[in-house]
C-alpha cells in the first residue's frame, strides 16, 4: 500500500507569498493578474489567496473578491 503526502503551507496573500522548500519569499505587483483556480478568470492579485503545496502554486479569490470558493 502507497501513502502520498502533501505538504502545504496556510493561506497566503497573493501579493507576498512563501513556497516550502524555496528560499526567500515571492511578491506580485497589487494589480498583476493571475488566473483564479476555481472561477477560471484573471484578478488582480490583491484580490487572490496562495495555496502553496511542494509541487504547484495555485491560487484562489479572496473571500468577498470574486468567486469566494
């Protein structure tokens, strides 16, 4: 029997953000745009959270900015 692990990080603001296991911290411009995982539509990244796991990025809208999921 195979175990997987997922490692993950809280949430995090879009604009300032850390990954685990990559040094320094990663910063977006307020009014970059970035794609939203669940509504699939571009916003701005101070409207967005980071889902950090070891192996991707993915971001999501903020509570009360777009899609809310």
């Amino acid at each position: 029997m195979t175990t997987v692990h997922i490692y993950t990080v809280t949430k995090q603001p879009a604009t300032r953000f850390r990954v685990p296991d990559f040094h320094g911290w990663v910063r977006n411009a307020k009014r970059r745009l970035l794609w939203c995982r669940s509504c699939e539509r571009q916003r701005w990244a101070q409207n967005l959270v980071v889902q950090a796991y070891y192996d991707d990025v993915r971001f999501y809208c903020r509570s009360g900015h777009g899609c809310a999921k």
